[in-house]
C-alpha cells in the first residue's frame, strides 16, 4: 500500500509518499507526477520519501526517470537515503 499526497508550496509541487513504493504503486506514482509535471504551474517538483519503506526495482527506475527530469528528493532514513545515493550517483553517470 501507497499514500501519494500533492501539496504546492511557494517554491515547489511537493509528492509526499508514504508506504511502499512497488508493484501497481510505482504505476500510481508515475501516473500521479506526469499529471502535476502537466498542471502544476510550478516548474520545481520534489518527492518527499521520509516515509517510505520499501523501493522494489521498478519503484528505482522510476525515481531515476523523475531524478533526470530535475525532481529534487527529500528522504529521512538510512535505506532510503542510500537508495537515493545510489539514484544520484548513477544520474551524474
């Protein structure tokens, strides 16, 4: 299970997500950020992945599509963090 929550800010289109980032989910979220990317009038987006649990190998691919398109990502715990590293160091490639 997956909650996606949207939330513009000043700056940003924030996607808050919380639970697991897998399976149907990644389609959800895929789905979820093309709409914001289309209708929000805000250009910067970010993914708050404070509280995920999981990413499974899709959950991956997708955050490397969105890293590439210049969403910038928040994430509190040291799994997820390090998933994002290696999303990070693989993007600069």
């Amino acid at each position: 299970m997956l909650r996606v929550t949207t939330e513009d800010s000043k700056e940003s289109t924030n996607l808050k997500l919380e639970g697991k980032l897998a399976g149907v989910w990644v389609n959800e979220v895929e789905q979820t950020w093309q709409m914001v990317v289309r209708d929000s009038p805000r250009e910067h987006v970010l993914v708050d992945l404070c509280d995920v649990t999981f990413i499974d190998v899709k959950g991956k691919q997708l955050l490397k599509r969105m890293r590439r398109a210049g969403v910038e990502f928040r994430c509190c715990g040291p799994d997820i963090s390090a998933t994002i590293d290696e999303i990070e160091s693989d993007v600069v490639k």
